[in-house]
C-alpha cells in the first residue's frame, strides 16, 4: 500500500503538472497562438487515450508482455520526466518540436499510468472501494497543491524568464521521478494471473456500466478540466486573487477528501457523484458573477468550486473501483488493467478537448493573459452544461451492477485465455 501510494503520488505530481501548464507555457514562452496550442494539446491528448487502450489490451491478451514491463516502466518514467523537465526550454514558434516532445511525455505516461492502475485490482477485490479512492484523491489532491504554488509562482510575476519557469518544472519532474521509481519494484513482485485456480476466463471485461462510467466521465472532465485551465488566463478583480484562488481550490479538494466519504456512505457513491457534478455547476455558474463584484465573491466561488471538484475526484474513483470490482472473478487480473485502460482514455480525451475549448475561447477573446471577467460568462455556462449532463447521466442512466455484461469480441490467439 505505502509503495503504491507513493507511486501514485509521483504520477498524479507529473500528470497534474502536465494538464495544468503545457498549454500556458506554449501560449506564453513557446509563443504559440491559443488556438494552435489547443489543438496540439487535444492532439496529444487523444494519442495518450489511444497508447491508454493498445497498452492495457495488449498486457490482457498477450501474456509475455507483463514481464517486460518492470524493464519498460523504468524507461518511461524517465523519459516522461525529462520531456517535461525540457518543455520550457525548447524554441519559440516551433509547433512540430513542441509535438515531438509532447509525444514522448505522453507515449512515456501512458507505460507508466496503466500498469500502475492494474495494480489497484487488489483494494477492489478487498472491497476497499473508498480507501482507495481517498488514497488517489489526497495523493491528486498533494500533488496539485505543490503544482499549484508553481502556478502561482508564474502568475505573480508579470514577466516570468524562461529560466524561472524551467527550474518551477523541473522541480515538478523531479519530485515525480523519485516518486514513481518503486513502481518497477511493484510490478516485478505482482504474483502472476491467478486464471489456473479460478477457472477458464469469463472473456467479458467491458461491462455496461464501465461504458456509460466512462462516457459521463468524459463529459464532466471536460467541463472541470477547462473551468482548471481557464483560470490561468483570467484577470481578477485585484491583484493576488487569481493566485489566492488556485491555492484555495487546491485547499478544499483536500478538505473535500474528509467530507465527500461521509456523504457517499449516506446516499451511495453515484448519488454522492452526482451532487458534486451539480454542486461543480453550481459554482461555475456563480464565477462570472463574483469576478465582476469583488475578489471575496470571486474566492468563495473558487472555494466552492475546489470543494465540488474534490468530491468528483474522491468519489469518482470510488464508483470506477465498485463498477470494476463487481467484475467476474475468473476474469484475469490483465483484463482488469484493460478496462481501468479504457477508464483512462476517457479521461485523457476528456482533458484534451478542455484544452481545445480554452485554446479556442481564447482566440476568440482575442487575449492570451489576462482575460476580463466579462468574457467568462459563454464559456462557463457551456461547463455547466456538461456537469449536469454528467450527473444526469450518473444518476440516471447507470446500470446497476449485476446486469449482462457486454462481450469483447476476440480474434482466436495462442495468448487468448
């Protein structure tokens, strides 16, 4: 548990450092327009989805593979660490570099990311769906804390030089490196698919409510993630506020870890999920508003918004963890990291698509840094739409577990089950 946690720890540092500054630091020291930044972003994004699903189906069908990833993790997690590291410091007006090493940074994280996701396979099978949840969300939760004092870093002074913005990062790669390097110790001590004692595999691994999970998932990210990326463009109604902001919905996502478990064991996990996806909507309908009457509006609208967004996180893991869990047990442990892949993917074109729709309002702002307050109101509505779409489609259109599970279709292979 503790090597895990510590890996995840380091993982959720690098990736919380990827979604929160690429896309500012090609507008603003990679010289960028918005909208081709965006794009290269979401770019991106959807190749880190596709590596997420070829890597996770490859570990279930191919049984050689496993024992090459404790050799591969170690490889990927340098490599992703020194390609963020060296994002900073590559040339401006260099679109095609900037992709070249966004492609290495992804290609790297996505061997690193799902086969330390196998490796939560066993909390769900002890049932220990909200600790594991609370154990990824503080570890999400500290590592967007030190990402977000780089942030504020950057936004508080008007003209930050390369050098400051590579040291900021590096150390973010840094500390991520350290971290995540157990994981190939982990992965070398998983002890092998149980498929002898447990009988011949279901072959089913892609449930219903994994598919519908996923695409309300999808949905509402994409509405977090571009509400998160926003702000770091926005002009507050006075100076520090912005800054005081981050840090704030840094503070109550960690707050929100304490308080989201109590009320999921009230209402459930999906009827918990759902509140915090309105609860986001609610919020980001209130920021237009509080930017433009003071900062002390504006700060309890962040403050709102971190402690919603923070039972997204806490209480999302929960829900994937029982969906994956209700699994059928004579599934291989490798069929269990192809459906966590899936998961992944929805998140990572989840993430992709809020950079485009920030990279897009931003061109047609017509400002990079600095946006009026005003210039929100579009742009927050459409965020809104699609949390409550997501709680909606959470509390309403999710299976129950227990239901036909749906059928991977196979081609017949000597490394099939």
């Amino acid at each position: 548990m503790l090597g895990f946690s510590r890996v995840h720890v380091g993982k959720s540092l690098l990736w919380a450092g990827e979604d929160s500054l690429i896309l500012y630091i090609m507008i603003r020291f990679l010289a960028l327009s918005p909208a081709l930044a965006g794009t290269i972003f979401l770019a991106s994004s959807l190749w880190n989805a596709l590596c997420d699903g070829f890597i996770g189906t490859l570990i279930h069908r191919c049984g050689r593979a496993k024992r090459w990833l404790p050799a591969v993790t170690g490889g990927a997690i340098l490599a992703a660490s020194l390609g963020f590291a060296m994002l900073p410091l590559l040339p401006a007006h260099a679109p095609w570099t900037v992709a070249g090493v966004l492609l290495l940074i992804r290609t790297s994280y996505a061997l690193v990311d799902v086969p330390h996701n196998g490796l939560t396979r066993s909390l769900a099978r002890n049932g220990q769906h909200l600790k594991s949840a609370q154990i990824r969300a503080g570890g999400a939760a500290g590592a967007a804390l030190i990402v977000g004092a780089v942030c504020a870093g950057l936004l508080g002074s008007s003209s930050p030089a390369r050098t400051t913005a590579a040291l900021l990062v590096g150390s973010i790669a840094g500390t991520g490196l350290l971290l995540m390097a157990p994981l190939p110790r982990l992965l070398a001590a998983e002890p092998p698919d149980r498929d002898a004692s447990a009988g011949k595999p279901s072959g089913r691994t892609m449930s219903p409510a994994l598919w519908h999970y996923c695409g309300a998932t999808m949905l509402g990210l994409t509405g977090l993630g571009t509400m998160g990326k926003a702000l770091l463009h926005l002009h507050g109604p006075g100076a520090g506020v912005i800054e005081t902001g981050i840090m704030l919905i840094i503070v109550m996502r960690l707050a929100s870890i304490g308080i989201w478990p109590s009320i999921a064991r009230r209402l459930g996990s999906r009827s918990a999920l759902a509140l915090a996806y309105l609860t986001c909507a609610i919020a980001t309908l209130a920021l237009p508003l509080a930017a433009q009457a003071s900062g002390p509006a504006l700060l309890m609208a962040l403050g709102l918004f971190g402690l919603a967004s923070g039972g997204v996180t806490v209480v999302g893991w929960a829900v994937l963890s029982e969906v994956l869990g209700a699994g059928d047990p004579r599934d291989r442990d490798t069929a269990y990291t192809a459906a966590f892949g899936l998961f992944t993917m929805s998140m990572k074109v989840a993430l992709g698509l809020s950079a485009a729709l920030v990279g897009g309002w931003l061109a047609v702002s017509g400002v990079s840094v600095g946006v009026p307050a005003e210039q929100l109101q579009l742009l927050c509505r459409s965020v809104a739409c699609m949390t409550v779409a997501a709680a909606a489609w959470i509390a309403i259109a999710h299976p129950a577990p227990g239901l036909p599970r749906l059928r991977m279709r196979r081609r017949s292979s000597p490394d099939l089950p």
